[in-house]
C-alpha cells in the first residue's frame, strides 16, 4: 500500500475536541499515557538505552527502539519539548507510528531531562544547540547506513529546525526535518504565556523548579542557590539562569539566540515541515505568517490542536504523530 501523507486539512476533531484549552491539556493526561505505552508494547519491537557524546565532555541519553527482523527504511531522531523527556505521551506515540510505519526510533533526552540531571555539572538552557548537533552525530555514526530524520516537538521543534540549518555545514547527513509547533519566537512566547492562562506558565515553574531542585541536590558544590531564587515567576528565573549560567549577558541576548523567527529559516537547504495550530495558547500564530520560508519548507496550519495536541477522538489518538509519520514516510521513500 502506498503512504499516504495527511495534510492539515485532514485534521478535523469533534467539536468536543475544538477547544485549544482541552486539547493542550488532555495530550499530556494519565489517559493517554497508558494508551501509549501500549502501543508501543504492542509493536514487539527491541528498545536500548544509550549514552551519547555531545562533546566537551558532555553527556546526553537516549533510547533506540527497532522491530527485530524488520528491515529500516530510516532512522528517525525524536526531540522532546522543554521539560519533556523521551517517555512523554506525545515521544511514544510518534515512536509507535514510526516503528508501524518500518522506521527505526532515536528518542534523545536534552541535558537535565528524563532522569539524566547527574550527567552533568552545567544547566540545560536553550541554546545548547551545539550538544545537540554533536549527539545527532554520534547516533548517526552509531547507526550507519540508513537514512536520517529528525522530529520534534515545541521546543524540540525548534532544536529539529536549527539541526536542519546547521546539518550541512556539520556534515551531519539529514535528510528531512518535521516539526510540530515549534518555537519561533521566545520573546513572544514568554509574553503569551504571561499573558494567556496561567495554568501554562504554572506548569512549566513547577517542573522547571523541580529539575533545578534536582541539579542543587546533586551538584550542590556547583549550585549553591536559595529557596529564594526557585520561587522567582519564569521571566526574573529566566533571568537569573541567563546572567549567571550562560555567556549572553541579557535576556534580549538569550532569546535572540535560539529564535527561528523571520528570516532565519530562509537558508534551509534540508526540506523541512512544519504543523502548527491556529489556536495554540502557547506559541503566537503570527510568526508563522511572518516567516520566510524556501521552496524545500511546507507549513501546514490547522485550524484546532492547541499547543501539540491534534487529539482527533475519544480514544486521544494523535494527528501529529500520524502527520509525522506520513511526512518522513513520504520524504525518505
């Protein structure tokens, strides 16, 4: 049968789904977690755990998964959100539709991510793009003689595309890049989500609170920061981060690093595709109008999904996961 490619056209929940707000939500619940470990049971397929060299001494970790007696038809590298890991609903789902559709699977976690804050001394910030490229490296060596993809969502969406500007330059073999909801523009997603419902921002401090409580514990030579400091809203920590833990100075400086906004997506040479929801609560729609894309870039936008949900039943079945697999099913042959 041939592989089909689901368009964002295609994406048409029920109206009980149509809400930005249920969708963001219901894709990280109990619910659907359950649902994807067992279809990623269901596949039979072998899963190994993997040190990886980012360089500089840099250690980062990850999960191989392949069907045993399948022939790979490509390796995919999967990328997370911030404050996700490799076992997050949306990482499985997208490992099950790969694997089903005859990919082997590459589930990295970025620094201090999953279970991994003991690997390093340093905190992980978003413009850690250079660990990044060097892992895609060493999992590419690892696993030769396939063709390699990459795939993320959010955050890991952003981290996908700046892989896919970097690759040739590196010499990093990619030959597509998908990307669900990435992040454009951080300055306007910190504005958005100050400004939009504060059970966004909430989750995010509490999980980014609880990981650099982590990195204290274990690094306590290193981090010798206050109770006071953790209890610090998302901008002044982001701050606090910047000035003391990166070389940018500002936070200006910071956010402009890792922006993809604009024109900075225009010297693509690796085809790339993007889905993005008209509704996500998180990430502003208009950078996406704004963008100046090439000819090897295909941005899709749906109407609904909230922010990398695309939830299209009862059953929270995912149609970014299927979109994913569609696009590199059809990228890769």
């Amino acid at each position: 049968m041939a592989d089909t490619e689901p368009t964002a056209n295609d994406y048409r929940p029920p109206r009980w789904l149509r809400n930005a707000h249920v969708q963001s939500v219901l894709g990280s619940s109990p619910l659907r977690r359950r649902s994807a470990e067992r279809r990623l049971q269901a596949l039979g397929a072998t899963t190994t755990e993997h040190l990886i060299d980012g360089g500089d001494g840099v250690r980062l970790q990850g999960l191989h998964s392949a069907v045993p007696g399948q022939s790979s038809r490509g390796l995919v590298l999967l990328l997370h959100g911030w404050e996700g890991s490799v076992d997050s609903n949306y990482m499985r789902m997208t490992a099950a539709q790969l694997l089903g559709r005859g990919f082997e699977v590459f589930r990295l976690n970025f620094r201090d991510h999953g279970d991994t804050h003991h690997l390093n001394e340093g905190l992980f910030h978003s413009n850690r793009i250079g660990e990044v490229l060097h892992a895609a490296q060493d999992v590419a060596a690892r696993f030769p003689r396939r063709p390699l993809a990459v795939a993320g969502y959010s955050l890991g969406g952003n981290f996908a595309l700046r892989l896919a500007l970097q690759a040739p330059e590196a010499g990093l073999p990619l030959a597509h890049a998908a990307a669900v909801c990435p992040v454009l523009d951080p300055a306007r997603t910190m504005d958005s989500m100050e400004q939009g419902l504060p059970i966004y921002l909430w989750y995010f401090e509490r999980k980014w609170r609880g990981s650099l409580a982590r990195k204290r514990e274990l690094f306590p030579q290193f981090h010798d920061f206050d109770d006071r400091t953790l209890g610090l809203r998302m901008r002044p920590l982001t701050q606090w981060m910047v000035e003391r833990h990166t070389d940018y100075g500002t936070l200006d400086r910071y956010f402009d690093g890792y922006s993809i906004a604009g024109p900075r997506l225009s010297a693509l040479q690796v085809p790339v595709s993007i889905l993005m929801a008209e509704d996500d609560p998180v990430i502003p729609i208009q950078g996406f109008r704004e963008l100046d894309l090439p000819a090897n870039a295909c941005l899709e936008i749906a109407p609904w999904g909230g922010h990398c949900g695309f939830l299209e039943n009862a059953r929270l079945d995912g149609f970014a996961e299927r979109w994913i697999a569609g696009r590199l099913a059809a990228a890769l042959g």
